[in-house]
C-alpha cells in the first residue's frame, strides 16, 4: 500500500504504527481540522465475503453516530477509489480520534512484570467506564466483536504513573475484515460463537471482557498458542484454567465472576455488561459507582416515559470535507433519530443499588492460601495448570503447565541461586528429576510459570514431588538427588497407601485417576483422567441444549428431537441408551465423548475404585468421580484443608447428579413426543427447565444476587485438580 508524498487528501501522513495483509494505520495530521488523528485504511478486497461494501460503509456510519465520552470518535469515513489501469483494490479510509498515551495491553504487561495485583479502585473505574460505552452501543444495536487490550486506549498521565484513567474504545465492528486475506492475528479474545463462524453478539463482546479480566489478574490469557487454530479450538473445546490456580491472590467470589463471562454457552454469561460489572464490584467488595447509578436511574426514568431521548442525545453526524474525490460520502450531514431499547433486567438490577450484599464464600477458599511455614521463612505453593493444547488420544495438554509462588524468601547466597525440580514418586528413584528454571528472587517474590515442553507432556503422569535447591550460579547440578544438602523447600503429594484401600492406592493415585489416566477409561481409548471427561461431557450436553428454546419457537420440531436424543445419548452412554429410545434410533452423540455414561446406573458390585469394568458396562462419571475421590480422602495423610475441599467437591458433585437427574426425567418425556406435541406448550415448558438444568450441570447454579456461579462440573474439574497443589515447607533431612 503506497502513498504519495505521504499524504491522502487533507491528511498528513506522519508516522506508520501498523501494517498487515488487511490494511495500514497511520498517525495523521488533518490540515483542515488542525488535529492529530489515527487514519486507517483498508483494502475493500480484504472485507468479508458475506458482507457487501455498501452495508459494511452503513454499518460504520451507524459507529460514528456514537457520541460517547468512552468510546473513539470516527470523524471522517472515505471510499477512495484505485488509480485508472492501478492493479489494486479501492480504499476504505477512516479518520479516528487520536489518543496520546498507553493501551490497557501495554497496563496489563507492566502489572504482570511488576508482580503485583491490578488495584482494585482502578480496576472498577475501567470496567464501569466500559460498561456504560458498551451497553450504550449494545442499545444501539451496534456490537464491537473485537474487543482486546489494543482497542482500549487511556490518554497519558502527568509523571508517568502507570494507572487506568479515563478509557476510550476504538475499532468497532473491525472484524468484518477477516474473510478474504486472514489476518495473522491470533484470536484470543474471539467468543466461541464467532470462532465457529457465527454472528457477533452482545455476549460475545461479554466473553471478551472476561478473557480481559483473566488476563488483568493473572498476566495471561486463558487460552494460548502460537497457531490461531489451536487457540480457536481451546476456545471452542477446551477448560480454561482456573484463575485462582494461576494467581491465588484472586478471591473465589472474583474467580466464579471471571469463569461465568468465559461460559461456552452465550446463555449462561451475565445477560448485561452493566450486569458483569455489578457482580464484579461486589466480588472486589467495592461501592457501586455512581456513574453506573445515574445510568440505572436514567433507563429506568426513562422506560416509563416511553422514551430514552433525554438519556442519549442526537448524535452530531456533521463531519469535515472528504478525501480528495470520494466516490461514497458517508458522514452526511443529517441527524438520526431512534428510540434505544429496553433491557428490563438492568432495571431490574438496580433495584437493589445501594444495599450491602455479602460476598458468597466458597468451601474450597482455604486451599490457595499458602501454608505458613514459621516467622521470616519462605511461604508458597506450585500447583498445575492446563495449556489447553489438547490431543484427544493422549493426556497432552492437561497439567502441563506449573506455576510457582513463593514470597519471604531470603536471597540466596552470594554465587548461589535457587532452583526448582519436579522429582518423580518416592518410590521410583530412577525417574530423571526435571529442571523447571532457575527462580528469580525480586523483594522476597518468586512467581513463574514454566510452561513445559513442545509435547505439552502431563506433569503428573511421573512427577508428585516439587523440590527448592540451592546450588552453584554457574556451575549448577544437574540431579539435585545427588547431594541433599542443598535442598532448602521441598513438598510431595500423599504417596502413602490406604490401609482400607482394597487396592492399596494412595491419594496420589487416586489424583491421577481423576486427573491423569483412568483405567477405567483408557480400556475404551479415552485419556486424560476421569474429571476431564466428566467436565467434557457435561459442557457437551450444555452445548447440545442451547438453542432449544429457539427451535421450538420457529417451529423446528425435527431439530428438537435430534437434540433431545443427543442430550440422551450422553446422559445414558452407548451401554444404557437402547433402554430409553425406540429400536433404530441413530447415535447422535459424539462416539468417543458419550462412550461412558454421565448418569449411568450404581454397578451391583462395589468395586474398588480402579476397577476397570472390562467385561461389563461400566457406570457413570458422577460415580466413578465420586469414588475415587472418596479413595483419596483415605490417605492416612489428607490434609485439614484437603478434607475441607473434599467436603466441597462431593457437595457440588452431588449438585451436578440432581441437575443430571431432572434433565433425564425431562428428557424421557421428550423423546418418544411425536412432533406435534412436540412444538405445544408443555413441551416448552420441559425444554426450558431441561436448558436450565444442563446450565447448572455444566457452568453451576447462579446466585440470583450477585451472578455469580457456584458449583458444576467446570468447578469440581478445577477444584479436583487443585488437591494436587504442592504446600512448600522448609527441606528437614530424615533422620
């Protein structure tokens, strides 16, 4: 793309900021207005094919109608047509207001460096400026569909402090310029939905939002990669880490917050952007902001006029000469008028303004906090993460990843620094012990994340000891079993056999049941333990019901029924679904994922966990779940809090098989409806609580007060994985 003596029209071009395969962005200087602005510009070949140019300039002009203070002004939109006998592409050229400082990218990367947690006041006052931006695009019927640290813009702060001021939001509706030369960008902050193909939507915008707050508290996003694909499928398919796994300074009630944004199901996020940043207030125990405040009372003042023209002023559509000879003016000058619509549930919500909620405690709280270890010792934990680079015939992908936090530590000694090992079973001395790095010491603080190797290897499956030495800056050992007198904090999972256990398994192999490879499944050619099929089955099942509602509502009864049947053949498995549809009825569920039943009956033999029910049907998640963590709580060595979460789990495990059970009883009413009954009202009635109930399997129950989720079968995967977190203590020899 070039441009001659660097200027288009009355535009000076001064500085290139970016350049790709769809377009260019500029630093420009407007001669006409005697304004700095940001001039983009793009190639119409590069817009999207489903898109014509004529709705796309439309779409755009609908964008620079937003006059909000939280949201980038578009001053100027030009078409400028390709040279005569020029073998290129037409020009979409668009002037936008120009900010002088830092993006919430380069905010979120100075926090991560620095170690230190966002700050709370700043945190509420972004999020609150966003809402009201948002929101009052969504009322427009204007969705971003892009939304990423790089859009947020913050104008400079005197001194240099880093801090989040008064944001601005830019590049609306921009990913309409994705069909025809694919950008290289990774997709991160991209919703499920859009990522399968699908229209953005105001919980898209909710989604990417979440994926924003994921990385503010803990440094990174929630899903990863270096290839788009393999981030789009995590997005599509896979878990995402647990925040407080990755930073444990995050509160429970801030972590359920987070995790409900990031729900595969659009249905099951916060219905408002207004509602996200109500529940986020309360989990940061902050007061409402009175900006929100006067946005409720205002929407609410003005439902019951019937008209919300005091709320939003006209916009000023009034824009400065084209571009030299423009083939399409778009900014005309002409004022728009419309009502905006309703979202009752806003309204709604503010009802309760002003009153002190209290914050929901989970039982599994006590588990992050890092175990004291004496007055002026070191104090931490590692514990495991997933990538996410998941490979379905193996256990690649889960575990993975170990992060490490540890703080009062001392330095080490001058020409010595720490180190940190994974070492394998007590009993198996010949495995390798395995370097995770070197450990920086910064003010007492160590935090890192290894991110293990190319084959994103499961830690678990051979390591269950995590070992701190002290050794040599430049010479270092490389086997810390050699010589334990350098070993300074050291930590092991329970690897002490149950008496009781009919098999002698100790808690550490019951987590690697639940975690890493379970017989049970492996037989059946299903790997990855028993917890991550369970939480993969039971999203399907909440995948399978969304939509339901809608297909009934356009009179799609075919469309029912094969859902409903899909929905069965995951709660029943390919072993117990013929008992509950007619003969010949197809498999619709995915074979491999549906293998084993949700439900699925009690065997009549109590079978230790670990059996492998080879030459039987086996029975379902939810039991085998509950057994082997059942197991694991008869180590001799479980901990208070070990317990305590364990209480915690198989209460909500309990949860899960109520809401399971009330989609069976929903779904064997469904199944044998002939179509016309299908499509009358009490069916819709079953669809509805059978949606909710997958909703409640899968994400967990939300509290109707503060949004937030509880529970599901996301939360016992995380929470079972967090047994497994290694509690520093300082290194004491055996005697």
């Amino acid at each position: 793309m070039k441009t001659e003596a660097q200027r288009i029209g009355h535009y000076e071009l001064q500085q290139r900021l970016n350049q790709d395969n769809i377009g260019e962005t500029w630093r420009a200087y407007d001669s006409s207005t005697q304004r700095i602005v940001i001039l983009k510009l793009y190639h119409t070949d590069t817009l999207d094919m489903a898109d014509t140019l004529t709705s796309y300039l439309d779409n755009m002009e609908q964008v620079a109608a937003l006059h909000h203070p939280n949201i980038a002004r578009i001053y100027d939109i030009q078409l400028l047509s390709p040279k005569p006998a020029a073998n290129s592409s037409a020009l979409i050229c668009m002037a936008i207001e120009y900010v002088e400082g830092e993006t919430l990218a380069d905010y979120i990367k100075a926090t991560a460096a620095a170690g230190r947690m966002p700050v709370s006041t700043e945190v509420v006052q972004l999020f609150s400026a966003l809402a009201l931006a948002i929101d009052s695009a969504h009322q427009h019927g204007i969705i971003h569909g892009n939304l990423k640290p790089t859009n947020i813009l913050f104008s400079q702060t005197p001194g240099g402090h880093r801090r989040l001021s008064t944001p601005l939001i830019t590049d609306f509706r921009q990913t309409k310029f994705v069909a025809r030369k694919q950008s290289n960008e990774i997709p991160f902050y991209l919703a499920p939905e859009q990522v399968k193909g699908g229209v953005a939507t105001k919980s898209s915008d909710i989604y990417a939002l979440g994926v924003l707050l994921y990385e503010l508290y803990t440094g990174m996003q929630p899903f990863r990669g270096n290839r788009p694909i393999a981030v789009m499928m995590q997005h599509v398919n896979a878990l995402p880490t647990s925040p407080n796994l990755v930073n444990p300074g995050i509160s429970p009630a801030l972590t359920q917050v987070i995790l409900r944004c990031l729900a595969k199901n659009p249905q099951t996020r916060f219905p408002t952007v207004t509602f996200l940043v109500s529940a986020l207030v309360e989990a940061l125990h902050m007061p409402l902001p009175e900006s929100l405040r006067h946005f409720a009372h205002l929407q609410a003042e003005s439902a019951a006029d019937g008209n919300l023209s005091g709320m939003v002023k006209d916009a000023d559509l009034s824009a400065p000469p084209g571009l030299g000879q423009p083939d399409l003016p778009l900014l005309a000058k002409r004022r728009r008028q419309g009502s905006l619509l309703i979202v009752i549930s806003i309204i709604s919500l503010f009802c309760i303004v002003g009153t002190t909620l209290g914050t929901i405690q989970l039982l599994h709280g006590k588990t992050t906090t890092p175990v004291a270890l004496g007055a002026g010792l070191a104090t931490g934990h590692a514990f495991f993460l997933n990538s996410g680079q998941i490979n379905e015939n193996t256990t690649q992908g889960i575990n993975d990843e170990l992060q490490i936090d540890l703080t009062n530590l001392s330095d080490p000694a001058p020409g010595k620094s720490y180190y940190a090992w994974l070492l394998g079973d007590i009993s198996q001395t010949e495995e390798t012990p395995l370097l995770i790095g070197r450990l920086t010491v910064a003010q007492g603080k160590v935090h890192l994340l290894y991110t293990g190797n190319s084959q994103h290897t499961n830690l678990l499956t051979f390591a269950s000891r995590f070992l701190i030495n002290e050794d040599d800056t430049s010479r270092p050992s490389s086997d810390p079993l050699l010589d334990q007198s350098t070993w300074r904090y050291y930590a092991a999972l329970a690897q002490t056999p149950a008496p009781t256990d009919k098999l002698h398994f100790s808690m550490l192999d019951h987590l690697r049941h639940l975690l890493v490879e379970s017989p049970e499944l492996a037989v059946r050619g299903l790997h990855g333990g028993l917890a991550f099929w369970f939480a993969r089955d039971t999203s399907a099942v909440a995948t399978a019901s969304d939509g339901l509602t809608s297909s009934w509502r356009n009179k799609d009864a075919s469309t029912i029924h094969n859902q409903v049947v899909r929905i069965l053949d995951y709660l029943d498995g390919s072993s117990y679904i013929n008992a509950d549809v007619p003969q010949k009825t197809p498999f619709l569920a995915d074979a491999q994922l549906a293998h084993i039943a949700l439900l699925g009956p009690a065997p009549h033999e109590a079978y230790a966990p670990g059996y492998v029910y080879q030459s039987e049907p086996p029975p379902g998640y939810v039991y085998l779940v509950q057994t082997h963590l059942n197991g694991a709580l008869l180590s001799p060595q479980t901990t208070a809090d070990q317990h305590q979460l364990a209480i915690a789990i198989n209460a909500n495990l309990d949860n899960v098989r109520r809401a399971l059970v009330q989609m069976y009883q929903d779904v064997r009413q469904l199944v044998n409806m002939p179509d016309a009954q299908l499509l009358q009202a009490p069916a819709l009635s079953l669809l509805d609580d059978m949606v909710t109930q997958a909703q409640y399997a899968s994400t967990g129950q939300p509290n109707p007060i503060t949004g937030t989720s509880q529970g599901g079968a996301l939360w016992i995967y995380n929470n079972l994985q967090r047994l497994a977190t290694f509690n520093l203590a300082a290194y004491k020899a055996s005697k």
